[in-house]
C-alpha cells in the first residue's frame, strides 16, 4: 500500500472501544508519524509492534484483513495507513474544531 492510500473500515464484529491502537513496527516512517500525531494531539494510545508480538500481528490482520503498517484502532473505527484526516475524525477533533469556531 502506498503512503497515499489509506482505508477505513467500521469493525462491527468487534467490541468497541474507548482506546486507540496503533499497530506498528520500529522501522516504519509513517508508524512514527501516526504516533507523533498522535503525541502532538495529546491522545492516549497503546502501541503494539507487530515485529515482535505475535498476537498484537494476528490481531491487527483479523482487524484490518492485511498486514501493512501502520494500522490503527480509534475508538472501533480501523484506519489503515497514516491519514491525518481519518484519524482527526475518528478521535473527533475535527467536530470540536468546528464547535469552538
């Protein structure tokens, strides 16, 4: 998958939750960019590198159905690659943007 191609899928099998998880590896450019963001944002998150944890892998491809990375979890919502603007709406920062202005 290319850096500009990204998707979103709604995992209704799965149990929502309140958390965000980014599955990424140590050698990822665009994982530590979705985790900078992330930082920057101030937003809490689980980091699991599916280089090293097994599980954290097999649970990432049920999740998302491939096994590039990032891959993150916001909230129940999956958005694969880095895409600031799936993520900023995802987290609903961009609704309290608009409620602010």
């Amino acid at each position: 998958m290319s850096e500009k191609e990204t998707k979103v899928h709604k995992i209704e099998d799965h149990k929502k939750s309140d958390k965000v998880v980014v599955y990424s590896t140590d050698a990822c450019p665009w994982c530590h960019k979705a985790k900078d963001f992330l930082d920057e944002m101030k937003v809490e998150y689980e980091d699991l590198n599916v280089g090293t944890d097994e599980k954290a892998r097999n649970d990432m491809i049920e999740k998302s159905g491939q096994m590039g990375v990032p891959v993150l979890d916001v909230k129940g919502t999956i958005i694969i690659g880095f895409d600031e603007p799936k993520i900023r709406e995802a987290l609903g920062l961009d609704s309290e943007a608009k409620k602010a202005a």
